[in-house]
C-alpha cells in the first residue's frame, strides 16, 4: 500500500508499506489525545498528546520492529488530584 493517513479530531495516523509476503510497515500517529481512548476506557479522566513512530518487520505471525513513543503534558484528572 501507498499511504493510508486517517485523521481523528486532531490526531493523524499514517501507515504505509506492505504486510505480505514479508512485513515492511512504517506507522505513525501525532497529536493523539486521551480522549480518542474514552470508548475503550470509559472511566479514563486524562489531558496531553502521544505520538508514535515505527517500523515493523519480518511477517505477520512473527514480527519485529521499534516503536518510539512520546509524551507531551500527560496529566492524569484520577484519584486525589480529581477531588
């Protein structure tokens, strides 16, 4: 595949190479909020972005790879800090 980039409220995911015969996939994801996250984990009470980059090889049963993630002005709105 080319480039799939799909944008949700401000946060953009990108992925783009092959997933056969052999893995090469280069992934993304920028200004990715908590709140993107609500769906999953209803109670999740949090503020910041997260972006990813990576890299995936070798095949689908086994793969292999790096992801860098980061953190930018993550706060938890949980426990004492909530009141």
């Amino acid at each position: 595949m080319d480039t799939l980039r799909l944008g949700i409220g401000k946060a953009v995911v990108a992925l783009s190479g092959r997933l056969t015969p052999t893995l090469a996939l280069s992934l993304s994801a920028q200004d990715v909020s908590p709140s993107l996250a609500k769906p999953f984990v209803p109670g999740l009470d949090a503020t910041g972005t997260i972006a990813l980059n990576g890299q995936l090889t070798g095949s689908v049963a086994a793969p292999s790879g790096s992801v860098h993630l980061t953190g930018h002005g993550l706060r938890s709105m949980q426990g004492l800090a909530a009141g």
